[in-house]
C-alpha cells in the first residue's frame, strides 16, 4: 500500500523531513517555496563550489558541489532524506550522471520515502501530431529521447521508489535570476518563427511542474509515470505572435522550415510532433495545471512581472462582422481615449489585424478586478457598447 511520505510543518528540529534535490536546475528552483511550505529541510546539489556557494546564499537552502565524488558529506545527506528528486540529465552515452556515480543509493537512502525523476516526452518519438500516452512503445527518433529512456530506466531499476515525470517544454517567469519564455528572445530581435506545417508543441508551466511533484509526494505510487503537459499544445509560432502582441513588440519573422538556417539541434525539435495526454497525472494525482494553455502562462508572466500580483490582465481578440466594422472602427478611439484616462488603467491596446480585417487584437490592463469592473460599468450605454454588442470575443482573463 502508498504511503504519503510524511510532513511537518513545526519550526525547525531535527524531526523535520529533508529533501534532496540533485541537480538545482529551473525547475528544481520552482519547487523550493512548496518544500519550504510544507516543512521541508532542502539539501540541493549543483555541479561546483562557486555555484552552490552563490545559490545558497540566494535561496536560504544548503547547495553542495556534486561532480560525481561521492564524500562522506554527501552519503550522509542521502542517509537522512525522506524524498529524493533528480533534475540532473543523462551524459551524453545515456547513462544517468547520478546513478552511475551511486549504484548503491537505494542501499544508502534507507528512509527515502519518494523519489522522482525529471524526465522529457522526447522518448515518444514522433507521432504524426497524435496523442501520446504513457503505456505505449517508445520510439524515439533524437539521441536525447535515447538518453532519457535509458536513464528513466535506470532511476526504476535503481530500487528506489520512483516515480518518473515525463515533461513537455517548460517555461515561466524569472526564477533567482533564470527565466524562459519568449519575451526577452523577441525584445532581442533575433528570435525567427521557423513555420512547418502540421508542427505543434507541448508546453507546461514550471510551477505547474511543482504542483504535480508535490501532488505526487502527498499521493506516491512507486514505478508510475506522468505525463506533465498543460494539454494544449499549439504551432511554436502562434506561441511567439501572441507573446510579440501581449508586450507590444513586432512579431518575429516567419521562415519556412525548408529555408531556414537551424543547428543541428534546433533542427531535430521539428522531426517530430505529438500531443500529450495529461489525463493520468490530473486522474491519479488530483492534479491540474493552474495554466492551462501558453496564454495563460503568457499572460501570468507578463502581468505580475509588469503591472504587479494585484493587477488585472484581458488579452486576446475580438472578431467583428461586415455590418458591425464601419461602426466598431468609427467608435473605437474615442473609446480609447475614455478607458486610457481612466484612474484604474495601466494599458488599453486594441489594433486590427493585419491580414484579417474582422479581427482585432486587444489587450487591457487595470490596477486591480475592482478597476476593472469600474471600466465595465463607466462603458454603459456607451455609443462603443452599442457598436461592439455583436463581436465575438475570445479573451484570456488572468488576475489575483
């Protein structure tokens, strides 16, 4: 039968359950606050002295140096720890960096509770944009999917309880100075949007990440596998358009595949092209990702990091018919005028498309919902109210 590994949440004594975290990678980071509230002490390792001195300091939690020497320092932390999780990827052979440097950790790690590994649905392989579930045949079709099936393998033979976390491409906000999403690429202007028709991607959050491993620690399941996914995946440049339009920057470029100059790394993320199915994760694990599509963890992103965690952020578009267009347009600066001079407004966009004269693109921010709410109720009887009855709207809404 599961156990839930225990937690506390006291002040500190020497009863509280301990964390080791290998490898203090973006994800790993987005985990420490749920540790850290739910009673955990967290012992991390990073791959130098100068690192985990640095990142100690940053986080509050002890870092060491791990390099593949196992020091009686480190046998001891892995003697002590309740839960054990592994960011650390496999060497470029496929072995597991960790594993191969402790073949004894089960032996060693006799109160481990839980463990997990951080792996990738690279080891899918393609499959011609179906859904791919975490029972079938793996075929994967890069070196890396290689590699993560082999040390996948390596982690559920180690004799640990693990559980695995395949997980699809991550993003998120600036985390102890590390970031990934599109913003800074675009502000850069380097970033092209390579189109190949048919290609999607899958996305996932990483505090959505931090949900899911700490989901699975309340509910362990010893050799199960998740797929980590926000189950929306979408073609990489509708991604890269929404994030150019929500910051106000032109959007990237876009380049046919056959013409476009890639490495030969960049190039093997378009040889193949899935969906993943999330369903066991949000069955088994009571889980569900907070963001459920690359909009909402856009548009998270942009307004906590902008406009601050109170304020209040609409994005999307509206489609206007042919009867309606004359007017729309006809009423939409003054309407613009109105809603800028508004107290409570932080930035008020709407634009028509480029290519589509019914849609236009809009993006609304306020200080707070209250604010927000007051701009609903000053619009009223407005000629723009009456002009706009008839769009249809397709709105992302995120707010406190």
């Amino acid at each position: 039968m599961a156990r839930t590994v225990k937690r506390q949440t006291e002040s500190r004594s020497e009863n509280r359950p301990v964390a080791l975290l290998f490898g203090l990678g973006y994800s790993a980071k987005a985990l420490l606050p749920q540790l850290q509230s739910a009673g955990y002490d967290i012992i991390a390792t990073v791959r130098s002295q100068e690192k985990a001195d640095r990142l100690s300091n940053k986080t509050g939690v002890k870092v060491i140096a791990f390099t593949g020497h196992v020091d009686r320092d480190l046998k001891k932390t892995i003697t002590s720890a309740n839960i054990i999780l592994s960011s650390v990827p496999p060497a470029d052979d496929g072995t597991d960096q960790v594993i191969s440097a402790i073949p004894n950790i089960a032996k060693l790690a006799a109160n481990c509770e839980w463990t997990g590994y951080l792996s990738a649905t690279s080891v899918y392989g393609d499959r011609q944009g179906k859904w791919a579930f975490e029972d079938e045949l793996l075929y994967p079709a890069t070196k890396r999917g290689k590699n993560r099936i082999m040390a996948e393998l390596a982690w559920l033979e180690s004799g640990l309880p693990v559980h695995v976390f395949r997980l699809s491409g991550i993003y998120g906000p600036n985390i102890l100075g590390q970031a990934r999403n599109a913003f800074s690429r675009i502000r850069s202007g380097q970033v092209r949007s390579v189109i190949k028709p048919g290609h999607i991607v899958n996305r996932i959050h990483v505090n959505d990440i931090a949900s899911a491993v700490m989901a699975s620690i309340d509910k362990p399941d010893a050799g199960q596998v998740y797929n980590i996914s926000d189950g929306n995946p979408a073609p990489p440049q509708d991604v890269l358009d929404f994030a150019a339009d929500l910051i106000g920057e032109p959007r990237p470029p876009h380049i046919d595949f056959t013409e476009a100059e890639l490495t030969p790394m960049a190039r093997s993320f378009y040889l193949e092209t899935k969906r993943i199915d999330n369903s066991r994760a949000k069955k088994d694990l009571d889980w569900k990702p907070q963001h459920t599509s690359y909009r909402d963890g856009l548009c998270d992103i942009y307004r906590k990091a902008n406009f601050g965690p109170e304020a209040f952020l609409l994005a999307g578009h509206v489609i206007v018919s042919d009867a309606d267009l004359e007017a729309v347009r006809r009423e939409l600066p003054g309407h613009k005028k109105a809603t800028i001079g508004e107290p409570g407004c932080l930035r008020f966009n709407v634009f028509q498309d480029l290519k589509d004269k019914y849609k236009f693109h809009v993006f609304e921010a306020f200080k707070s919902e209250a604010d927000f709410r007051t701009h609903k109720k000053r619009m009223q009887g407005t000629d723009w109210v009456k002009a706009s009855a008839n769009v249809e709207r397709f709105y992302t809404v995120s707010k406190a």
